[in-house]
C-alpha cells in the first residue's frame, strides 16, 4: 500500500489515504467474492464486518474463512477494516468455497446474482472484489463460458464497479476468467522494483497494475494474524479499496465514472522491465478528491 500512495519510488514507508472522514465511514458497499472474513480479526475491531453470506445451500460444505489462509479476511482487511485502502467501507462477504476448497461456477454464478439482488434492494453505491479465477482451456465448453461472462457483465451493467484479479499464471490474462471480461477492471501486479510481479499474468486484458509483492495484511496461520502475502490478489484488493474510497468521496460520480477513474488516475509510465503488452498504468490511490 506504501507505494500507491505515490507517484515514484522510493518508497517513503507512509500510506496516506484521502478517505473524506468528514463523509461518514460506510457510503459505499463492498462485496468480497471469496473465502469469507474473520470479522474478529483485531483489522475489523473499528468498524466490523456489515454481513456474510454462504452461497452454498449445503449445510455439510459450509465454507470456512480459514481457507487459503484466511484469503478473504486479508482482502477485507487491504480494502477496508481499518488499516486499508477505504478504512470503514461498509464490508460484505459472500463465501464461495465448499468444504474441499474449491468453488465451482455454480457458486460463482450464485454469488454474483447474490450481489446484484442485494443491491437491487439496498440501492446502495456498491463495489465488488473478485480476487478469484481460472484458466479458461479453449477445449472447454465456449457456451458456458459466454454464460459465466455474460453473468460477470450483469455487475457492470447493474452498476457495480468490479475490480478481479489478473491471475499469477504467467501468461496472457485474457486466458483467465474473469479477468478476460473487458468490462471489469482485471489487475495485474508489481513488484518492489515497479517492474511485473514475476507470476502475474499480463498483457491487454490488464487495465491497471497494482503492488503484489510483500503485501502486510491479516492471515491465519496457525490463528489468526498478520503475514505477507503475494500475488494479484492483493493487488486487486487495493484497487477495490481505491474504487470504494473515491466513490466515498465523490459520491456524485457514476460507477461508470468511478472504473473509468481507476486507469485515468493510475501512474502512468512508471512501469518499468518487460511489460509484455500489459499497460503502463500503475494504481494511484490519491487524488481521490479531484
Ligand atoms: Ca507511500
Ligand atoms: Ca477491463
């Protein structure tokens, strides 16, 4: 988080968030797709968690939020709680993941109808962090995949800024679902050096780079704690935080406006290394005000 707070390196061991305090804490809704949050996490003892919700009707497959190491919990606590990129955004999790640690598309189908049915009634700004996906083969099945994608668009077409994770397979992010859904905001990584992340995927269908090396946020292991994670995950989460505390703070712009500002006010040509067709737009948290 150090660094999107600047326009260069070094990086000078300081986050400054431009959340409008003066605003309120929780005009914005953030629904994180994934293994669920420990909202006793010591992260979320100022504001909580507003909700959680299992996807799965299965009892006996209840998801547990110790999953991936408590995944959902650290994203939570990168863009919200109290210490992330949009402290007091008002936290959803929809937990999506059976007891074998694995969601199936009916799931992720679920969560996302889930999402818009809530916000259909809470009528709400909302966000969503999908800081989840595959590899899509291309022997799969192509109808359903336009189903999956088509189901991702109902978010942006319901309103709700969407920002997914890149992936960390190394290879073109347009071969991952969803981050191949052009209307979503699919984020790459970086590492220490502004250069690509070693394992984020890359290329056209990144529409922003984000830091993804040693990211300081909440995990279990062995209970929970704090640790450092890798990965576009974070990534991702830093740029829903970024999303859900510009909106906050300019709570007259669209959700339209509101993606649109994510790539106009990144960094841009900062990257540097072997880009690989990825833009050169590094998120910028600042400026949330303008
Ligand atoms: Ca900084
Ligand atoms: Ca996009």
């Amino acid at each position: 988080m150090d660094r999107v707070d600047q326009d260069e390196l070094p990086l000078n061991n300081l986050f400054y968030n431009e959340y409008d305090q003066s605003l309120g804490f929780d005009s914005v809704d953030v629904y994180i797709l994934d293994t669920g949050i420990h909202n006793n996490h010591s992260a979320f003892n100022k504001y909580g968690v507003a909700s959680e919700y299992y996807v799965s009707t299965d009892e006996t497959s209840a998801p547990d939020i110790t999953y991936f190491n408590g995944h959902g919990t650290a994203m939570a606590g990168l863009i919200g709680g109290e210490f992330g990129v949009s402290p007091g955004a008002k936290i959803h999790a929809i937990r999506i993941f059976d007891q074998d640690e694995f969601a199936s598309y009916a799931l992720f189908v679920a969560a996302i109808n889930r999402v818009i049915n809530q916000v259909g009634i809470t009528a709400r700004k909302s966000v969503v962090n999908i800081s989840i996906g595959s590899v899509w083969d291309e022997n799969d099945n192509a109808t359903y995949l336009a189903y999956l994608k088509s189901t991702v668009q109902g978010l942006i077409t319901a309103g709700i800024p969407t920002a997914v994770a890149g992936g960390n397979w190394q290879h073109d992010a347009c071969l991952n679902f969803p981050a191949m859904v052009p209307e979503v905001i699919s984020v790459g990584g970086s590492n220490i050096d502004d250069q690509l992340y070693i394992y984020s995927s890359y290329g056209s269908c990144i529409d922003v780079v984000a830091p993804a090396v040693s990211i300081t946020a909440p995990c279990y292991y062995y209970g929970w704690t704090t640790c450092t994670w890798p990965g576009t995950s974070m990534s991702t989460a830093m740029t829903t935080g970024a999303m859900a505390a510009y909106w906050h703070t300019n709570p007259n712009k669209t959700a339209a406006e509101v993606m649109a500002w994510v790539t106009s006010g990144a960094t841009q040509g900062v990257l540097n290394g072997q880009l690989l067709g990825t833009p050169n737009r590094l998120l910028r948290t600042v400026g949330c005000s303008s």
